[in-house]
C-alpha cells in the first residue's frame, strides 16, 4: 500500500499542474465563444477568431481534461482513503470505468 500511496501522491502533483493549464484554457476559449472581441484584446490576439475557441473548448482539450481529472480524483481519494485506514485497491479499476464512461459521453 505505501507504494501505490507513493505513486498516488506523484500522480496528485503532476495532475494538477495540468489541470490549472487546462481550466485556464477552458475559461478563456469559453469566455472567448460569448466575448471574442474582450478576449482578442486581452489576449493580445493569441485567441482572435471563434472557430480557434470553439475548437479549444469543445476538441481535443476536453478529452484531456477528462482523463487527467479522473486521475487527480483518483489520486485524491486513494490517498484520503488510505488515511482514513480503508485499503482501497479497486480505485483504479473504477476510476478507469469513469474515464472511459465520460469519454463515450462526450464521443456520444
């Protein structure tokens, strides 16, 4: 148990690096569909046409931020778990359950 706690406790870190990069992302391209004109200034043009947003909030990056807010949730609850003295080995395979649940959502 400590080393998947090890390994619970590294996932934590690293997903939630990403995940501040990927809600930064979703705020912005979502702003960016109701406000273009506000966010092309504030961007200083990085975010400039509506098909740019509408691509960065409803492709590719909701598929990531899927999978790596499984992971972070996963990673919490094991480790919150594990100190509540609850051994909880089938995490994992439920956490992977719920990614791919949300995952046929969004193809759907």
């Amino acid at each position: 148990m400590p080393e998947r706690l090890a390994i619970s406790f590294f996932l934590l870190d690293v997903t939630a690096l990403f995940l501040a990069i990927f809600g930064f992302l979703a705020a912005v391209s979502g702003l960016c569909l109701t406000k273009p004109e506000v966010v092309e200034r504030a961007t200083w043009g990085m975010f400039s046409s509506y098909s740019l947003c509408a691509k960065l909030h409803l492709d590719w990056p909701i598929l990531a931020v899927i999978i790596t807010a499984v992971i972070h949730s996963a990673a919490g609850l094991d480790v919150w778990l594990a100190r509540l003295g609850i051994d909880a080995w089938w995490l994992w395979a439920a956490a992977i359950a719920v990614a791919f649940w949300f995952i046929y959502i969004y193809i759907a």
